[in-house]
C-alpha cells in the first residue's frame, strides 16, 4: 500500500505525513511515497503503477493549474479502485467531487488543532481504504472442501481469516472466516496441504494464516486485526514470524 499526500500547505502536508508515519506501527505495509510536488504530479501520474490498495491524499484547492479534482479524475483513467481522499476546508465542494463521478473514499477537513482526532481519522480511513480494496479481491470466489467427519463443509478460502488447532480437543480445528466460525474434526496439518494457496501462511505449528485479510498488528497487546473486526490474540514471536511472511508475500 502506497500513499501519496498531495497538498500545497508545507506545514499541513508535513503534519498528515507526520501522522501517517505513526500509522506504520498498525499498517505493517504502508509506504509514503516520496513524490508530494504538487506543481508536477500531474505529469507524473502515467508513470505510476497504481495498485488497487494505493491511497491518495489529494488537496482540492491547490494553488496551481490544476486542481485535487483534476487529478483524481486523472488517477481515475489508470485505476477505478484506488482509494481517494480529498484535504479541503470547504465541506461544500463534495458536490464537484460527486458531479465528476471520482466516487473518493472520504474527505479529511483541514482543522488539525486535535491532533489525536486527526490521527483517529486518518487510521480510520486506511482501515476503511484496506477493507475496500479486500472486497474486491475477495469477489473471486477461491473454493476449497474440508472433511469433517462425514460430513463435508465448503468455504471460500479468501474468506477465511485463520484456522487454528484447538487446545485440548485433539483432532479439532477452528476456522475462523469473516462472519462466523465453525469447528471442524480434521488435524490442522491435513488443511494445511489442502491450502496451497500463496496468501495462506501454513508454517506455523497451530495456525494458519490468511495474508490478505489482515488489517492490522498490534504487537504490543498481542494481537492481529482481522477483515470483519476479526480479532487473534497471539504472541509476539508468532507475530514477528507472521509480519516476516508478510514482506515475503508483498515481495512477490
């Protein structure tokens, strides 16, 4: 996930980036990029590769030829999922967004005299970016079979956030997908050969992981956030080992 902050205020662009760079310690793959010349962006925009899970802080009013809505309505050419969220202290020009059909994510209102409620905002708004671009990726259906006693339950594997052996039930397994969970008679090395797919993590000894639908990792209280407030509590080590498959896995 890269961001891009666009704004013409020096000091209110150093102070979203400030605020972003505290975000990195919940958003384990967020990335500022270092482009933030608002007189250039434009011409920059063909060369970007812009990915779905990208996020744009756009400025409506710069003070140039060109305004944030103009460049949204470029960025819209080269990707239609992107996340767009516009910086204005003009709540009123929501309409010109909505005229232009640029369908942004939010809009952030440039009063930063509570830093603690700008910073909430802005995570929100990632969290929000996260989740949206999660639900076009999960649309594919990845359907996979688990045998649970005689019986055989289907799932859809990007559905799934984790699979975790049960302590003390042998040969008991809980899955845990985005809206419920369900415990299976099956050992957890069986479902991890049936998971072959890239954003499973199976190399842990109790828990399978899928990659894609972590939002974020609270290392300090132990535990991983989920798409669907689904919440782990695990341990550090394990979530220094799940933050490693991470980079390999983005890396790919």
């Amino acid at each position: 996930m890269i961001i891009y902050v666009i704004e013409d205020d020096n000091q209110q662009r150093k102070q979203i980036i400030h605020y972003l760079n505290e975000c990195k310690t919940i958003f384990f793959d967020l990335e500022l990029s270092k482009l933030s010349n608002h007189l250039t962006f434009m011409e920059e925009i063909p060369k970007l590769t812009i990915n779905d899970n990208d996020v744009f802080f756009l400025d409506i009013d710069l003070r140039t030829t060109y305004s944030g809505i103009d460049l949204a309505l470029e960025i819209r050419k080269y990707n239609t999922k992107c996340s767009i969220i516009f910086l204005t202290s003009l709540e009123d020009k929501a309409i010109s967004v909505l005229n232009n059909n640029i369908f942004p994510l939010g809009y952030l209102i440039k009063n930063f005299k509570n830093p603690s409620e700008t910073k909430e905002i802005i995570t929100e708004m990632i969290k929000k970016s996260q989740l949206t671009s999660k639900n076009f990726w999960r649309f594919k259906q990845d359907k996979v079979t688990f045998s649970s006693g005689s019986e055989t339950l289907f799932f859809n594997a990007r559905d799934i956030c984790y699979i975790q052996s049960l302590k003390g039930f042998s040969g008991r397994v809980l899955v845990k997908t985005l809206t419920e969970e369900t415990i299976i008679e099956a050992k957890i090395g069986k479902i991890k050969k049936q998971l072959q797919q890239e954003y499973m993590m199976t190399s842990l000894q109790s828990y399978i992981i899928n990659l894609e639908n972590i939002i974020s990792i609270d290392r300090k209280n132990e535990q991983i956030l989920f798409d669907g407030q689904q919440v782990l509590p695990i341990g550090a080590k394990i979530i220094d080992k799940v933050k490693k498959a991470l980079q390999v896995y983005g890396n790919d």
